[in-house]
C-alpha cells in the first residue's frame, strides 16, 4: 500500500489482535529514537520513560518483572534490547515471595562483581510486585554513586471480578514500614513531569529511587509534545537539590490561597483534579506530595496557608480497616499545630475506579468536605469530546490513530488520546479510545481524561462525537449511553437502515430519541468494494480512509462541504491513495453517509454491558503484547506455513556430517537425533503387575554417538486420545494452528497444530507447581475459583498444595477441570504450562559392541490416586506403547557412571531393578575386551529384585558372563522368594572381606544404580567391611568411602 504527498506517516492497516497500530518511530533503533524522543506527539510518557531507563547510559541492567508487562511497560524495552545499540541488558524475572533479593545480592558488597565495579539496576514493576519486594528490598546496601537502584514502578491495579484497572498505590499501605528509610519516593502525574522525574530518579546518584507514574491514563496518552528536562541544569545529589534545580518541591500547594480547608493527596490523577477544582473554589487547597520518601515535615508546614483549619488526607488502602501510610506522615507533622485537625480518608480501589469514571463522582466527593466546591465541567464549551469503539481485529481499527495524525497536524488544535481495552466482556475484546479536543489557547490545566471524559455509562453522558466501528456492538454493549444531549453518532455497519433499526433494542431507541441523538450509517466496506473492487489489502485500507472522511465532514458539522473536507485529510492522507485519488474517496465517502430517523419502537432486547477498562495492548513491530501475554493468530500460523524459509528455524551451515535438524523438538537445548524401534519386548511375564520392557533403537544415518553409562532422554508424546478428550471439553479444534515460542530460541516461533503442540511438545498432564496455581487464577472468571487458586499459590496454601501434589498427584488438566471458570487462550495455555521435559534412562548397551544401536531398560509406571484414578508415567507410558518402525526423538546426556581408565581395576557393580541397565553396558564392553585378549579385573555383580522367576532382568546374559568368567562374582538378591527378604546388601555382606580388599588396597571402584531407598544400607554394609576387615573405626570408614566420592570411586546414581 502506499500514499503519496503525506504530511504524516500514518499506519493505515489493520491489526488481528488486541492492539492499534504503534507510532512507526517505536520501530526504528534506539539510535534514530534517541534524537526523535521528544517533542514527538505521536509518544506516549510511558514510551519514553522506558526510552529513558533503558540507555546504557542510565542503566547497567534493566530487570523487567512480569507484573510490569502486565501493565503495558517494559515489551519495547525488550525489543530495543534485540537491537543493542546504546541499551542496557535486559533480565526477565517473575513476581514471587523473595522477589527482590537477586536485586539486593547484584548490589552487595562483597558478594558481587556489580558491587565492585558499580552498577546502576533498574527494575519494572507495580505496586503489587513492589509490596512483595519490600521485604526483600529492607536488606538492600546503602546506595553510592556507583552503586544502586532505581525502580519504574507503572501505577495500576487489577481489582474486582470483572478484572477493572484502576490507579491506585493500595497494596504497598502495609508495605511502607518495610522499606528501607534510604530509598527516595517520588510520585509523578502529569507526561511531562513523568518524564522528568524519570531523569531525575537517575540524578538521585546518593540514593536508591522508586518512580511511580500513572500507567492508568496519562502516561498512555499520545498528544503530548514532551520536552527534555535540561540536564545540564541539574544538581547531582540530594533529592531537594536535585528537585530545586529542576523546579520541582516536596509539596506543591494549589487554591485559594486563605483556604481553611486543605486536602493532602499523593500526586497522580485524583490529585490533578483535586487542583483543578481548588482553583475554582473559594476556601479550598490542595497540596500535592510529589516525594513521598524522604517525608519533610517542615516542607509540609511550609506548604500549608496559615488559614488552613481542617486537613484531609486521601490515602490509598486496600480496605477500610487499614491505616493509610500518608495519614500518619502528615498526622506526626502537625501534631504540635493545636488549631489544625486532620482527617484521614481511606480511598480504596474501587473508590479511586469509581473517582475516575463516574461523572462528577470526586467532585461530589471534595464538596463533601467543602460545600462550594465546584461539581460542574471544569472545561470550557470549546472542547470537545470524542470516543471510539470498535473491535481490534475489524479491518477499520486503525481510525483513531489516523485522527489522531490530522489533529496532531494542526496548529490551533490541542489533541489528548488514549485507547483503553476490555478483554472479557466480548469475544475478541473492545477498544475505546476517548479523544479530547480543544483550542491550544485556551489549554491551562491538565486534568484526568477520566474526569474530563469519564466512561460513565450510568451517566447522562459526555461525549459529543460517538463512532461504533462494529455493528454488533449496539447489540451486546451500552456504547450510546456515553453519548450526551444532541451529540453526533457515527455507526460503521454493513446492515441497511432497516436492518439496523430491527437490530436496535427499544432501550437503545429511546435512548437515541430522549437525547435527540443524531444517529449516521456507513457502509464502509461497500464503499470501498465500490471504488477497489474485490476485498483484500486495498479494501481494508480503503475502509479505513472512507470512514476517516465521513468522521471529518461530521466533526466539521454545518460547515461542511464536499471540497473543504477534503482540503482538511489532504495534508494528512495525501492526494493519491492505493493507486485512487482522495478527490474520487472523498465523494464516494460522501454519497455514502446517511441518517437515520425513527418512525416506531423497536421491541426490548436483550440487557447490555458496560464498557470495562481491565486490559492494555502493546503492539510491537512484530507481535501483540496484551497484558504482558503474546498474542498470535492463524494469519501468523499461516506465514509460518506458507513461507517456511522465512519463518522456521534457522538452519546454520554446519561441516558436520550429520548436522541438527532445526525443526526436530527446536524447544529443546540439547541436540537431538530422531532414531527408529526396532525392539520393543516385554521381559516380565504378562500376568506379571510389572511391566519391565526392553528397548532397541536403530541409529544408522543419525550420527548419534554415546559413552559407556550415559543416558539417553526420550521426548515423549502425550496420550493422543486425551489430547482429543481435552481439546473436546476445552473447546478448542485440535486441527487448528497456532504459533507458540520455541523455548530455547531467543524469541523464535514456530507453529503446529493444536493437537501436535498438546500431544508432542505441552506437558498437559504433567504436574503443575504452584506457581500455575496463581498464574491460572487471573483468567478465572468467577470469584470462588479466583480466590481459590490464588490461595493455593500463597505461601498459607502450602498444605493444600501439597496435599494435591503429593497425594491426589493433580495435574495440568485435573486443575484446569477443577476451576473451570478459568480458560486462558491455548496460546496462553502453552506458554503457562511450559514443554514435557525429556525422560532420561540409562543405556543398556555398549556403542563399541552393538554398534548402530541403542538399548533400554524401562519399567511402566502407574498408580491409583486415592479416589481411584488411575495414573501413569508419561514416558513410560508412550515408550511402552512404541511400535517397531515408529520415529523417536532422542538426546544424550553424560553421566557420572563411568568406566575407570584402568580395565583391571576391580569393579564392583550394585543394581536394583532396572538399575541394572547401565551394568549390562558395562558387562558387554568387557566381554569385547575379554574376547580380544585383554586382561580385566575382577568384576562382582549384584542385582536385587522381588522374584526369580519374573524379574531377573536379563538373566540369561548373566548366566552366560558368568560362565565366561566375565563377572568374577554374582550376588542376587530375590527378596520375595524366601522365608526371609533378602536384599543386595545381604549379599554384600557375605563378600565384606573381598569387596573391603578391593576397595581399601587395589583401587577398586563401587557402582550403585537404582532407587534411593538401599543407599544407607548399601553403605553401612561397605563401612563394616572396612572395619572388619581394614583395621578402621565407623567413623573413618565412612570418611573413607566419602573421599572415594572425590576419586569417583564410590559412584551412585539413584533415583
């Protein structure tokens, strides 16, 4: 697509996820951003306080938790990060208790390079991770010029069953007293002083720093050409300084300057619009606390009109009953002050939710306090006021941005935007974006868009220019309600005017007509048909134009004409658009608007929604962020599919002869090889309860090569009849694809179908931690199951944790079945649950004797829970049921069962069960060493099991070492099979003298493989032998067999 004579690039096309359209200069490196940062109205506040935090410059390291991506604030560091130019290295780390303390141990002396050499930390996180560092953060070093903290700290908060965000600081109330007393708090509200204090938390060089901004709305708005604080012009080092150098206080003071009533409120947006209203009302103040830490009492004082009488403290708490951190701060402040009383008022986050979006609600609240406080609009009648809803992935979601692009353009016009999302209440979310427009001249205060235009469905409304993007909308969700007295409504449908009307309920129908709102159609896809033809690319751009246009010519009202709108999109849009004129859409756009009247009711519809703000959306250049959660589509899937080259795994030239299949299991970091069944055959009899099963692979063409006693890892499949069972309760199609991370590739996606990624590469029924339980209780829709998981993941449901874990052994499912409320997106799914991990066994066999071949030795898990519920192993389960001729996905891992480099040194080998795996490779390279004329030493074999008869594992083999002389002695061990249980240890013991000799005088070397129940027994068996027969007390003897451990001649390898 392409324009020509564009005053502005503008993002025409549309996006298949929960997002708009970024600003094209997030695209671009650090290096072009640095010198196009500021005075960019097309940046938000948020964008540049994480331009700010990121440079190399600022930081050594930036840490990003994930509450903060949660929150919208630290995906474009990251993606910056990619690039490296001029941006510090970027750690991911998730909010847990103890949070904090890798912070602390990078900045402890003595126990960290970073200490010495200096560091700089930044941290992203909220309020709510905050309050789980505080602990973590009391320990933190005092801090130096070289060395110390500083965190970017997002203000928002998830509250409530509908997930609603609102600004408030109330989880850190019962925080404060654990943070340390050298850690400066600054509070910002306004973009520019967001900005500005950002600079400022890195000018702080004595002091660790906490920077809270309004991530709720005013850092998110685009509008604002933001200035750089000249740096020049500011003092390093204490936080007075350093805010007096920049013309910034403690306290700022706003009203009437006799005021006898004064509200104390922690900056941010009911602060902004607490000063908006004291300047309008007589006998009212406010002071604003810009530095929470360190508290100056005297500032306070100083700050305060000689008039004052009553103070009220607005502190933020998470209920009632909890005392508020600034109540007592300005209550030890004034206590000696015998004419002032202090009031404190516990604002919780529903209250500060409710401030915000309901009409005149704070207003309502501060004329409580002082009855002439003002509780009217404080804007003029010239601004003006704009929302947009629509849906994301409609091909029309890129219209608030290009409206954005023509009032930014202007030069008499004054534009504040900011989109906000809700992710619950439809399928496919909402966007509304809420515009204010006003004449720069007249532009004094800044206040709150909330307040300005609240999202206040209840209200009479306050919007004068309505656009529905998405027709359903009139159907599910209360989207006129916003729309005032005689206001314009632009709704963009693909019905008739008869078929819209049908649509409407009759709530809906008054509505319009009580509020003589004047309602327009557009049908911007037939329009665009019209002009383009078939749909596809130029249609969807060509819809985002005509509706562009058919909003200007209603924005400009009675005096609109054909020629002067186009004279006004012309210098935004250009003259040529997809090969067709403006001239040419513009008409088209024209002929196509029309009004709609009402001539009879229709009938009562079904109830409707609220519009509820619970989500913000990052796009990226290459990807949706939604509440720190990744987005993909199926027309993501389908790039992957349709242009492999360009979107699987790389492959790297390799001069290996058998180089790595980049798309064999790409999640995981080891190599891998795909190797063939070519044996699967039970060993214990079938009446048997345990089924012990050998295993043979075929190697040849794979390059596959392994060591004596290594293991071999197995990356097993799921049951593919549950995977269906899930995908069926789930509600997913299992042939419907999606793109997932590959784990081990920095950023990689590949995609699969849903069943392949549930069956082949998701441990869906393996065993959650309980961190999923917390992770899982944010996409719970009701409250039980919410609180439920949630407390499960607290550190006070440990016992119920662990009886799930342990006893009822839960997994992924049997959560997910539990709390069925809870049902995040697959996508989201996967990346919660994580990949199975492969299984490892010891090989049985020897590479020099067997050649393309690997062996196995595996026994079937299973268990019935204490309901009944049958279990099984995962890997066992699918490597039983593995057919000669099926394709397995294998790597190698090394490990400590080891021959000794000396073949004569004596071997003593000690298996339980299968442990016996590893021992038959070891009998086979001998036996190959014997068979070629070399001397070996003397080998004992001692293996345990329950019967003779069903479980002596390969026992025909070692009947035939035996009589080859290759195993010099046997002690089996059966233990079901007489009188007394008889275990390897006894069998040990009937060898002390032999196996004491060869340990303690001819450098033996001892081999324990199998389960860890016999491990003290074994061990105590060799400690007597030692002391019977070498002379040595308990205690030596076991500090003998320890320093074995050190020569690796006392190896075990148990499970």
């Amino acid at each position: 697509m392409s324009t020509t004579k564009s005053g502005v690039s503008t993002p025409f096309s549309s996006t298949p996820t929960l997002s708009s359209p970024p600003s094209p200069l997030l695209k671009a490196s650090p290096v072009s951003l640095d010198r196009e940062v500021y005075h960019n109205s097309r940046l938000t506040a948020s964008n540049i306080v994480e331009f700010i935090a990121s440079r190399d410059t600022s930081s050594s390291t930036v840490y990003i938790y994930d509450l903060a991506e949660q929150a919208g604030f630290g995906t474009w560091t990251k993606e910056w990060a990619k690039s490296g130019s001029n941006t510090a290295p970027v750690v991911d780390l998730q909010t847990r208790a103890g949070a904090g303390l890798s912070l602390v141990g990078r900045l402890s002396e003595g126990t960290s390079r970073d200490a010495v050499k200096g560091a700089v930390l930044t941290a992203y996180t909220t309020p709510g991770g905050l309050s789980m560092m505080a602990p973590s953060l009391s320990h933190v070093p005092v801090a130096t010029a070289t060395s110390r903290l500083v965190i970017q700290v997002p203000t928002i908060l998830s509250f409530g069953e509908t997930f609603s965000l609102s600004h408030s600081l109330a989880p850190l109330a019962s925080a404060w007293p654990l943070l340390p007393e050298n850690l400066v708090v600054l509070l910002s509200a306004t973009p520019q002083q967001t900005i500005d204090f950002t600079v400022l938390s890195y000018k702080l060089t004595n002091s660790h720093v906490v920077h809270f901004f309004d991530q709720y709305g005013s850092s998110r708005e685009v509008g604002h050409s933001l200035a750089p604080i000249p740096t020049e012009e500011i003092d390093n080092g204490n936080v007075s300084e350093v805010l007096r150098s920049a013309g910034y206080k403690f306290f700022d003071f706003v009203g009437d300057a006799q005021a006898h009533t004064v509200l104390v409120i922690p900056n941010g947006p009911l602060a902004l619009a607490a000063a908006a209203i004291a300047k309008r009302t007589n006998g009212l103040g406010v002071v604003v606390v810009n530095v929470l830490r360190p508290w100056d009492e005297t500032a306070l004082r100083d700050a305060l009109p000689d008039s004052v009488v009553n103070v009220h403290v607005v502190d933020d708490v998470p209920n009632t009953s909890t005392q508020g951190p600034l109540y007592v701060e300005v209550f030890g402040s004034l206590l000696e002050s015998a004419n002032i009383s202090v009031h404190a008022h516990r604002v919780t986050p529903s209250q500060t939710h409710d401030y915000l979006i309901k009409n005149n609600a704070f207003a309502a609240f501060i004329a409580g306090l002082v009855p002439a406080a003002q509780t009217l609009s404080l804007h003029p009648s010239t601004v003006k006021r704009v929302l947009i809803f629509g849906v994301p992935q409609a091909s029309i979601t890129a219209l608030p941005r290009i409206v954005e692009a023509l009032f930014i353009s202007s030069k008499g016009v004054s534009l504040r935007s900011l989109t906000d999302y809700d992710a619950f209440s439809k399928p496919g979310g909402i966007a509304a974006t809420r515009i204010v427009l006003s004449p720069k001249s007249e532009v004094t205060d800044f206040i709150p868009l909330g307040v300005t235009l609240p999202l206040d469905w209840e209200s009479d409304g306050t919007v004068d220019f309505l656009a529905v993007l998405d027709q359903s909308l009139l159907k599910s969700h209360a989207v006129l309600n916003y729309a005032r007295r005689g206001a314009t409504v632009l709704v963009v449908t693909t019905w008739t005017t008869e078929e819209l009307y049908s649509n409407l309920s009759l709530e809906v129908a008054s509505l319009i007509t009580e509020r003589d709102l004047r309602l327009f159609t557009f049908n911007a896809k037939d329009s665009a048909t019209e002009l383009a033809g078939a749909s596809g690319p130029t249609s969807d751009v060509l819809q985002v134009i005509l509706t562009h246009l058919a909003f200007v010519r209603l924005y400009l009202g009675g005096a609109a004409t054909e020629p002067k709108v186009l004279a006004v999109a012309q210098p935004t849009l250009g003259e040529i658009i997809e090969g067709i004129s403006l001239e040419k859409i513009n008409a088209q756009a024209w002929s196509g608007l029309e009004e709609m009247e009402f001539i009879q009711s229709p009938e009562a519809g079904s109830p409707l929604q609220a519009f509820e703000f619970n989500a913000i959306a990052v796009e990226t250049e290459d990807e949706t962020v939604v509440n720190g959660a990744r987005l993909s589509s199926w027309h993501d899937a389908a790039k992957h599919l349709i242009f492999p080259s360009a979107f699987s795994p790389s492959v790297e030239p390799s001069a290996e002869e058998y180089p790595q299949n980049p798309s064999l299991h790409p999640e995981s970091p080891d190599r891998t090889y795909l190797v063939t069944c070519s044996v699967n055959r039970r060993l214990t009899p079938l009446e048997y309860d345990r089924n012990v099963f050998h295993l043979e692979f075929d190697t040849t063409g794979t390059g596959l090569k392994y060591a004596i006693g290594e293991a071999l890892g197995v990356h097993g499949w799921n049951d593919g009849q549950e995977v269906l069972d899930f995908c069926k309760w789930y509600g997913v199609d299992p042939a419907s694809l999606i793109t997932i991370p590959v784990a081990a590739g920095e950023g990689k996606m590949h995609t699969r179908t849903v069943l392949q990624a549930l069956q082949q590469q998701i441990d869906l029924f393996g065993h959650p931690p309980k961190s999923f339980y917390t992770d899982l209780a944010a996409y719970a829709t009701t409250s039980v199951d919410r609180h439920a998981l949630l407390f499960i993941g607290s550190p006070e449901g440990s016992a119920t944790y662990k009886k799930l874990s342990d006893k009822d052994t839960v997994t992924f499912v049997d959560v997910l079945e539990k709390f069925s409320s809870a049902k995040p997106g697959i996508e989201k799914l996967c990346e919660l649950i994580g990949d199975i991990k492969p299984r490892h066994y010891s090989i049985a066999s020897a590479q020099s004797v067997v050649g393309n071949r690997v062996d196995l030795l595996v026994v079937t898990v299973e268990w019935a829970t204490p309901l009944g519920t049958r279990r099984y192993g995962q890997c066992t389960r699918y490597l039983a049921g593995l057919r000669v001729g099926q394709k397995v996905t294998v790597s190698i891992k090394p490990s400590v069962m080891k021959l000794p480099p000396n073949p004569k040194q004596p071997i003593i080998m000690a298996g339980l069960g299968t442990g016996a795996a590893p021992f038959r490779a070891f009998l086979q390279h001998f036996a190959m060493l014997a068979s070629q004329g070399q001397e070996i030493g003397p080998v004992y074999y001692y293996f345990g099991s329950r019967h003779q008869a069903s479980e002596y594992l390969y026992g025909e083999e070692i009947e035939a070492f035996i009589l080859d002389e290759i195993i010099t002695r046997a002690g089996l061990a059966f233990s079901r099979d007489g009188p007394k249980k008889v275990y390897i240890q006894h069998k040990m013991l009937e060898d002390s003298e032999a196996l004491a000799k060869m340990l303690h005088d001819d450098e033996g070397v001892f081999y324990l493989c199998g389960p860890t129940w016999p491990v003290p027994d074994v061990y105590q068996a060799l400690v007597n032998a030692l002391v019977k027969y070498k002379g040595s007390d308990p205690v030596k003897a076991g500090e003998y067999l320890e320093s074995l451990k050190e020569e690796e001649r006392y190896v075990l390898e148990v499970y």
